[in-house]
C-alpha cells in the first residue's frame, strides 16, 4: 500500500546540464533497464549509479554524453521524446502527497475505534499515523509529529530513535509540499519547474530522507539549524555546486563529497569540526572546491595546519568579514 513502492519502476525526473544527464526512477533499477528508456545515448557514454551502498542497483544514475546529443527519454519504455528537462508531476505528487485508499481509511477507522477504549495502545496510534503518513502527510502533519513524539517520549521509548527518524522525513516532505511566502507554488513544485536551490532550515531534521529524488535539480542546498550529524546524503545531488551545514552538529566533512565533482563552496559555520587533518584530506579530495566558511568553529583554531595541507587550492573562511 505504500506509495512510493507500489509506482512501476519508470523514470520519474531527468536533466542534461553540461552533458551531465541525471536521471531518477521510481524505485531502485538496473543500469540494463535504465538504458531501455532512452535513445540516442552511445553505446560507450559512462555511466554512473548515484548511491552510497551499490554500483549495481539505484535509484539515480548519471551520463557523462560527449557532445550535444539530441537524447530521446520515454515515459514507458515506447513512447520516446526530446529530453531537456523531464519530470512526472503526477508521479512526484503520488510518492510525496499520497491520497485516499479505502482499504488504509478502513483500517485507521478500526485503529481510531480501538483508541476510545485503549487510549494507551501504542500499536494502534503507530498505526494510525501510519496511515496518515501515506494517506494525507502534508493536512495531518501536525497530527502525526503530535503521534511520534508520543509514542517517541511515552508510550514505546525503547523504539525512540524509529519514531524520530520518521518525524524527520515528514518534517521534510512538510517543508517540501508548503509554499513560501509570497509563491504560488510549493518548494517541490517550483523545485521541479527549474529552481535550482533549496533551503531546509530549521526545521529540525536528523536526515535528508529521499533528497535523491530531487537529483536532477538541484545545484545549491542550505541545510542550516538542523539536527543532522552527517551530511553524506547530499552525495545523491550530482549537480551541486554549493552546501551550507551552518548550526549542526556535525564533527566532520564527509569523505564521500569528493565525489561532487561541481562542488565549488562549502559552509560549515557554528559546528563541531576540530579535526584540521580529517577536514583536510577531505577538502583537498573535492576536485572543484573553492571556498571553505568555518566561522565559530574549533577548527579556526587549526587555520595554519589546514592551510599547509591545502595551499592556495581553496580559499579558506575563517572569519566572517
């Protein structure tokens, strides 16, 4: 019944930016399948899968193309048309907004019924908002954050750290489904239409809970004043040219960045990096970077020391001006 699982594996957004094609799929595929939904690739193009656990199966993949092929995309694997920017709204408004099903309702209505008696049944209220993150996560958001932090702090401590997972990833759908002021459209929808940043902030996420699906798009995410003490997930956005963490606590730069070939600014303001030599090897691994922001961070401590391992390479931000 979830969503997103139940959608057939077709491609769900694509982009060409600088002969780099990124392309996302409904679910996890095969590079042999992806190939299938497009023409006019060569034969001996690179691919690339756009995971952090398997070369073999993702949900993104990326195409280096030589030159300014004219590649045709398919919906369904027959249909094929020009591809410049590709994205299946209804496919993206399936997985992130969900919708009635008569066989979820009736079984969150069972739930509810059970609730009236056994207030303090934690099995049923899971449930209950279960249904709710599939069926309406963005008009019963409140409902469900109330749910997990309940369930969270009182009725299933022992399971915390699942709950709390869960309230982050509708924390970020909510942010994605909610207008910002003075838009007609929501972040997702304006995400999709060709807005290449994003800003997540404050809004108390741990995780970045299915950001691959927004591969194609994006190029600058701000992810300050979160709860979030890795950022490797920002390794599923290819086209990234620019990452701000400031106001987490984060203790250290992911090694996996060096594989954002366009990465050419890094924030990091207000965290916990101390470690000149890790941070180093990292930095000096980003084939692009220009510019690293450390301000209020016990790392402005070992400003010489990262400066002997990285040269002129990239300029080093210390201070704010």
């Amino acid at each position: 019944v979830n969503e997103e699982s139940s959608c057939p594996i077709v491609p769900l957004s694509a982009s060409i930016d600088s002969n780099l094609l990124i392309v996302v799929f409904t679910r996890s595929t095969t590079l042999e399948n992806v190939v299938t939904f497009f023409r006019r690739i060569p034969l001996d193009s690179k691919w690339r899968s756009v995971s952090r656990f398997s070369a073999e199966s993702s949900r993104a993949w990326e195409c280096s193309l030589e030159g300014s092929a004219n590649v045709e995309i398919s919906k369904d694997g027959t249909h094929f048309e020009t591809l410049t920017k590709f994205a299946r709204m209804d496919l993206y408004k399936r997985i992130f907004c969900g919708g009635s099903v008569e066989i979820i309702d009736s079984v969150r209505a069972h739930c509810e019924e059970l609730m009236l008696e056994e207030k303090n049944n934690s099995s049923a209220l899971l449930t209950v908002t279960q249904c709710l993150r599939l069926t309406s996560p963005f008009e019963s958001h409140s409902v469900i954050i109330h749910n997990l932090d309940r369930l969270a702090t009182t009725l299933d401590p022992l399971r915390a750290n699942m709950y709390k997972s869960f309230a982050s990833h509708e924390r970020l759908r909510y942010a994605l489904l909610s207008k910002v002021e003075g838009e007609i459209s929501n972040r997702l929808e304006s995400i999709l239409n060709g807005e290449g940043r994003i800003a997540l902030t404050y809004l108390k996420i741990d995780e970045l809970h299915n950001i691959d699906l927004l591969a194609p798009f994006i190029a600058e995410i701000d992810l300050r004043g979160n709860s979030l003490m890795d950022v490797s997930e920002v390794v599923l956005l290819p086209l990234l040219t620019s990452l701000s963490m400031d106001e987490n606590p984060i203790e250290k730069v992911p090694s996996s960045l060096s594989s954002l070939s366009r990465l050419e600014f890094i924030s990091a303001a207000s965290t916990c990096l101390s470690d000149s030599v890790t941070v180093g090897i990292t930095l000096q691994s980003c084939p692009n970077l220009r510019r690293f922001l450390y301000c209020q961070t016990p790392l402005v401590n070992e400003t010489a020391n990262l400066r002997l391992s990285l040269g002129e390479k990239v300029r080093l931000i210390p201070y704010y001006l």
